[in-house]
C-alpha cells in the first residue's frame, strides 16, 4: 500500500509476504523502518534522503499498521534498502552492517 504525505511516497507492507515483496520492489536508494525488537509492518521511504520529519511519518505509519503495538515509547529502526537481506522466513530481515542502522524514538503528536 502506497501513502502521500506531503510530497514524499511510503509503502507500507501488510504482512511477512508483503513485507519482502516492497523491500524487493524498492530503490536501492530509499530508506527502510521497523519497530525494534518486534514484529512489525515494515515501511519504506520513497525518498534518497529522508528529512526527520518524514522518518517520525514512517514511524507512525508502521505503529499504525501494526496491530501489537500500542505502546507509544517503542523504538524503530532506521537504514538504507541497500544495507537490508532477507532472512530464511517470509518477513525476516539482517542487516549486512549494523554500523548504519539508526534508533528512532517516535515523537508524538504526528
């Protein structure tokens, strides 16, 4: 599912499939975000260079579209399509290096 705000694109994957398929599908380029340390939808960032701004909307959306999550002080984390692989299961993800992976508090409102 594709989402506009502003003038930037997010997808959002709806489930493990889906989660693979937009990270398959995406630039290279463009930024990844998932809650950290568990399931989640994961976002993408249609953009090179994404703006705090944008990050926090990805950080919301992948709140929003992620059934378990309810509590607000959750983490996300943050890197470039290039830097993901795919795991042995649908949705699974490393990082090839971790050294460019970034920590996002979500701050609210939106």
């Amino acid at each position: 599912m594709r989402i506009q705000n502003n003038k930037t694109w997010f997808v959002v994957g709806k489930s493990a499939e889906d989660n693979w398929k937009i990270i398959l599908e995406a630039d290279k380029n463009y930024y990844w975000v998932h809650a950290l340390g568990v399931p989640s939808s994961h976002i993408i960032i249609e953009i090179d260079e994404p703006l705090d701004d944008e990050i926090q909307y990805a950080c919301w959306l992948c709140k929003e579209y992620t059934k378990k999550i309810k509590n607000t002080s959750i983490k996300y984390v943050i890197t470039n399509i290039k830097n993901i692989k795919l795991g042995s299961k649908p949705g699974e993800v490393y990082f090839k290096d971790n050294s460019n992976v970034k920590t996002i508090e979500l701050k609210l409102p939106i």
